[in-house]
C-alpha cells in the first residue's frame, strides 16, 4: 500500500510505500498495534485491531493544512466509516466524485479499485471510527441477513461500488456512539478481546442497516422533496449550528445566514436529519458531555460550561433525561 500526501499547490508533503499486511487482518488471534505520526502539516494518532478478516481502527488528527491523501491498495475491502467529528471527502467511484463525512455521519461503502483518494480540511480534533472487512468476510456475514445486506452482498460479490446510503450519509445514533465508546473503553484481553470486539463490529453492521430499512428509508421521501440547493443550505445550517454550541444562534439568525425561511429550516432540519433544530443541538451537546466525562480530565462545572448549559443543574438534568443516569455516575 502506497500513500502520497500533497496540498492545494500539488506539492507533495509525504510519500510512503508502506504495504499492508493483509495476513494481519486474516490472522486468526487479535493482533493490535498503536501508532503516532507527526509532521508540519498534521498530527495523528491511530489504534488498530485485526482479526479473522476485519480490522479496527480508532483516529484522532489535527490538520494544519489542506491536504489530499492518495492511496493504493493490493486487495479491495468493504469499509465502515463513523466520523464522530471533523470533515473529510472522498470519491467513490460510480457513485460520487465528492463524498462529504462530517460530523456525526456514517456510511459503508466498498471500493474494487485499486486507488482512493480523500481531502481533509485544515482543522483541529478530528476523530472517526473505521471498520475494515474483507470481501469474503463480509459475503459471510451478509448472507441471509435482510435486503440491505443482500443488495451491498450482491455487488461485493460483483465487485461493482457499493454504498449504504448514496444521497445522504445516515447520522450516527445514540446506541452506534455508545458501541463505538465500548470498543474505546474494552478492558478484555486475548480471546475475550477478540470474540467482544468482533460482537461489536457485528452490531455496529446490523445497527447501520436497521437504521436504513427503518428510520432513514421512511425520512426518504420528505427528503426527495427538497431540492439538492436547499439540502446543501441545511448542511451549512447544521455546520453553523455546531460552530457556536455554546451561544447557538437563533431561527431566525440561522435561517438568514443560510439563506432559507424559518419553515424551510425547521421542516427540512426535520427530514434530513430526523430531529428538530435545537434537539440536534442539544443531542450533540449532550454526545460531547458525555465524551468529557468518560475522558475523566474535566470538572463538571466546566464540562458544563463547555457544553454551552447556563448552570451545572440544568445540565445534570438535561444529562439524565437522556442517558438515563446521572453525569457523576457515568463518569464513576
């Protein structure tokens, strides 16, 4: 496997000719590596897992420039992406030249080519969960196992491009964050590791394609309705929403600088993202509280304050009506 790293100029940052190991992620005990890279364009750090054809993976990265990765790959894979924070684009053969990840958005795809290329923007904390499976193993899984799978499993089998979603990337639920959360925080060692992770990467499979044969398939014909300029103002809506969670701004704020009525946000908020426009916002500030206090490095107070809640009462309340306990007691 080749990477070159070059920047809007087309001047190369990085070259690598690093081959994967694919007896890694067919070896049939866990093997897990960690690895940390820095240099004057970014800084990353990864956690791999392989085992019995899928690897795991867990990123986070700073980007301190514009930068596009090209890289080529020996063999295919069916490739599972949760991009918990931050943007990066990709293309995708057949499907689109410009597939956007941003955050709290996932998607499966498989690529039987032999290259890929994905632009990251400059910018800080990013952070994405991957799941990698090769072909067969994924054929395996996917047999018998629903239409979703059976029409991915289909061209796999074809070796023609293949997405779960192709118009809009689903977003990512509560019960996908809390997996990915469990893979992060797995205290198993060996065998147990192994067999627990591999339950995980399973779930997170079913859980994507529960999400399409229910949630997101019944939104799709109030998506079809807005037009492909509209959905593009509501992404840019729902970016701007993000950039100010602790003073958010208001309807009419947001609908103006988006450039859409205040029903077009709130009806298309509705369709596209399946949530209101503060229950959005406050489902994100509520994902990022809990993120802090599992990291275990913060006051509650500030975490709080962070999260954009005027006092720690009313984020305490606000924590336990959606998780169910009490910020403290997640954290202990």
């Amino acid at each position: 496997m080749g990477i070159v790293i070059t920047n809007d100029a087309n001047h190369v940052l990085l070259t690598e000719d690093t081959p994967f190991d694919y007896q890694k992620i067919r070896s049939r005990a866990i093997i897990e590596e960690t690895q940390e890279m820095k240099h004057d364009f970014g800084e990353a750090s990864f956690r791999e897992y392989c085992f019995d054809g899928i690897s795991i993976a867990c990123c986070k990265a700073d980007v301190y420039e514009n930068i596009h990765i090209h890289t080529d790959f020996q063999e295919p894979r069916v490739f599972m992406m949760f991009m918990e924070q931050g943007d990066v684009s990709t293309s995708l053969e057949g499907v689109s030249d410009h597939f956007k990840f941003s955050t709290l958005e996932h998607n499966l795809l498989f690529n039987p080519y032999e290259s890929e290329t994905a632009g990251v923007k400059k910018q800080r904390d990013i952070q994405f969960f991957g799941l990698n499976f090769m072909p067969g193993r994924f054929l395996e899984l996917a047999e018998n196992n629903g239409k979703v799978l059976g029409d991915l499993a289909d061209n796999v089998a074809g070796n023609r491009t293949a997405a779960l979603a192709t118009k809009f990337n689903p977003r990512i639920t509560p019960r996908m964050r809390m997996v990915i959360e469990e893979v992060r925080q797995c205290k198993f060692q060996g065998g147990l590791k192994k067999l627990f992770l591999q339950s995980k990467a399973i779930e997170l499979l079913a859980l994507q394609c529960d999400q399409m044969e229910t949630d997101h398939l019944s939104a799709a014909p109030a998506k079809h309705k807005i037009s492909a300029s509209d959905v593009e103002k509501l992404y840019f809506a729902r970016d701007l929403l993000l950039q100010h969670v602790q003073q958010p701004l208001s309807l009419e704020q947001l609908s103006r600088k988006a450039g859409l009525n205040e029903f077009k946000l709130k009806s298309g908020f509705k369709a596209v993202f399946d949530n209101t426009v503060f229950g959005f916002l406050n489902d994100h500030r509520l994902e990022l509280a809990r993120e802090m206090i599992l990291s275990g490095h913060q006051s509650m107070a500030m975490i709080a304050e962070e999260a954009g809640y005027s006092s720690p009462q009313h984020f305490s309340t606000a924590f336990r009506k959606k998780f169910g306990t009490s910020p403290g007691k997640m954290r202990n």
